[in-house]
C-alpha cells in the first residue's frame, strides 16, 4: 500500500499499490486502473465552489 497523496481517475480511491506482475506498475486496488492523479488540497475545487454558488444565489434571493 502506497501513502503517497494520489488518487485514481476511475474511482476516487487512494489506495494505489505496485502490482508486480506489470513490472512495478502503479495500479488502483480497487478498481485495477493505472491512471491517477495528484490531491488536490485547493480550497477552491469543483465541489466546495458549487456549494459556494448556491449558498451566495440563496443569500441574494432573500435580499
């Protein structure tokens, strides 16, 4: 089990493991998929922006 701060593009998960039979490569456990991509610790990403719209829609309605 790796502990780097990767997550695969198929599933979301961040258990990523070294399968050994594709000479090292770095595969999902879950899923079996070889594309992944970094953490994102922005404050700003897709989900929390979103929310943030709707809260800030929500809030002018009632003004």
């Amino acid at each position: 089990m790796m502990s780097l701060n990767r997550v695969c593009l198929n599933c979301g998960s961040a258990s990523l493991v070294s399968d050994r039979s594709l000479g090292g490569k770095i595969v999902c456990s879950k899923c079996g998929s070889s594309s992944f991509r970094k953490k994102s610790y922005s404050f700003f990403n897709k989900k929390k922006l979103i929310i943030l719209a709707i809260a800030l829609a929500i809030f002018l309605i009632f003004i």
